[in-house]
C-alpha cells in the first residue's frame, strides 16, 4: 500500500526546499557564467567579469552580500514546490501504476518505464513551475555593478509577476525548460534507483544508510550534470532575454554554437556539476525521509528506496 499522491507531492517540496536553500548560491554563480560573453551583449574585447566557481562567488558577496549571493530565494521555493513536488512526488505513483499496466508488479524496477516516467513528470513540473523559474533567472543574473547578459530588475516576486503577466511573457522559454527537465529527469532517478540497487548488490555500504542514500545520490548527480547542461545553458539565455537575441529554443542553440563555438552549451559545467550534484544528493536524501514521515502520518509502513 502506499501514500496518497497529495502527500507523495508533499514529501518531494518539502525535500527540494531543503535542498535548494544550501545550493541557491551555485545557482548564482552558474546563472552568470552561463550569460557571460553572450552574443552582441559583451563586446570582443570586454574582460571576463566572472572567471571561475570560487573567484564569481567571492566577486558577488564583495559587490553584492549575501542578499546578491541568495538571489532568487523566492521563487527557487516556489519552483521547487511546483516542479519537484510533480517531478520527485508523483514519478513513484506513476511509475507503479504504468508498472501494472504493463503485467509488472508494481515496485518492480525497469529502466524503460523510469526514464519515461521521469521524462513525463520533469515535463509536467517544468511547465508548472516555469514562470518561477524565469523569475528567478532573472533575479539571479541582475547586478547593478557586475552586470552580464541583459538586465530585468525586480523589485520583488509580486512586481516580477505582475510585470510577466502584463506582458503575456510567463512562459517565455518554457520550450527550452521541458527539455532541460525532461532530460534530467529521465536520468536522475532511474539512475538513483539503479546505483542504489547496484550499491547493495556489491554491498558496499550498510542498506538503507545514509551512506548509501549519499552514493546513489553521487551517481545520479553527476549523471544529471553531464546530460542537463546543454539544455540549461539554452533555458538560461531564453529566459533571461528580453525578446531581441532568440526566436526560439532551436534558434538559441544555433545562434550560441554559431557565436562561441559547441563548448559554450558546457558553461558554467563547473558551477552546475558543483551544484546539482549536491543538490541531488540532498534532495534525494531528504526525500528518504520526507517520504518516511508522510507514511508514518498516513499509518502506512515505509520501506527506504532500495
């Protein structure tokens, strides 16, 4: 028996929440990274305000503080809540159920059948949670004294909103972020359930530790970082434009490979690998036990993923 889909979707916000809070700061970073030297923005000869993960960090708390290194907190929850609570929340209830459909016990564990479902769940959360995830792009590139790509400044979730919906803009770039989801998505938890069987199989560590939730969370995270950057480069420059650099995700793909060459959809690897690997580890640990609590609040018994 397992938990309601309400509080599955729950366990996966409350987990990503949690997450993002220690990994927001990367996200930052790698936002900068990944809109530096972008096309006509940045002259030939401009110098590189942003070198590397640690130099861009300490660059930002100097100009900006923490309130410059936290930027786009607020809609990074929301975006949590909406993209990962479908994406984490409801990948399990449906992979069980397209388990069954196909004459499979429902925990039984097919490769196929978990990259389509987390394929279809990342797509379903990237277009809930898309014009946060905009807003916060947007947050998090603006500076006021070490600007790169175009500038939006916000003076607050309620203003952005109210600004993107004035303009018919709230899924500008939503293209580009159900491909950027839908990819990792497909690779995250297949992979996460997948090294976590292999783990026990060779066992390495203690079951249902800690540990073993840190190592498959390892294994997914880089996973994820190699498959999803391409694509987040393209949803950041998308995102952050104001309607004058792309006329859609395959126009952005060319015109950034044409401009600085196919290594351009790997900046800010660094930042991001840095980044989701954490951030996939924590999340995924936190959902363990999220999960747990959500069983134990409905009466269920709980077993740890294996």
């Amino acid at each position: 028996m397992s938990i309601s889909t309400t509080s599955s979707f729950l366990a996966g916000a409350a987990a990503a929440c949690m997450a993002v809070t220690v990994t927001n700061p990367l996200e930052v970073v790698k936002t900068r990274l990944q809109l530096q030297g972008e096309l006509s923005v940045a002259s030939a000869n401009a110098p590189k305000i942003y070198k590397n993960v640690l130099q861009s960090m300490t660059v930002i708390i100097k100009n900006e503080g923490i309130r410059g290194i936290q930027a786009g907190l607020s809609p990074a929850y929301i975006y949590q809540m909406m993209m990962n609570g479908s994406r984490l929340g409801l990948y399990e209830p449906l992979r069980r159920t397209v388990n069954q459909l196909f004459g499979l016990d429902a925990s039984a564990t097919n490769y196929a059948i978990g990259v389509g479902c987390g394929a279809t769940t990342g797509a379903f959360g990237a277009l809930l949670g898309s014009p946060f995830y905009l807003i916060k792009v947007r947050m998090q590139s603006y500076s006021p004294t070490m600007a790169v790509g175009e500038q939006t400044h916000y003076t607050g979730l309620t203003q952005a909103f109210k600004d993107l919906f004035k303009k018919g803009e709230l899924y500008r770039g939503v293209s580009a972020a159900v491909l950027r989801t839908s990819i990792g998505s497909s690779v995250q938890l297949p992979v996460y359930h997948a090294s976590g069987s292999l783990i026990d199989e060779l066992d390495i560590v203690k079951p249902n530790s800690p540990q073993r939730f840190l190592l498959a969370g390892l294994c997914s995270g880089i996973g994820v970082a190699i498959v999803m950057n391409p694509p987040d480069v393209i949803m950041t420059r998308m995102y952050n434009q104001k309607g004058d650099l792309y006329n859609s995700l395959w126009d952005c793909i060319y015109k950034t490979v044409k401009s600085e060459g196919i290594m351009a959809l790997y900046k800010g690897f660094g930042a991001q690998a840095m980044r989701i690997g954490p951030h996939t580890i924590l999340t995924l640990l936190f959902m363990e036990y999220t999960m747990a609590f959500a069983h134990k609040l409905e009466g269920i018994e709980h077993k740890l993923n294996t």
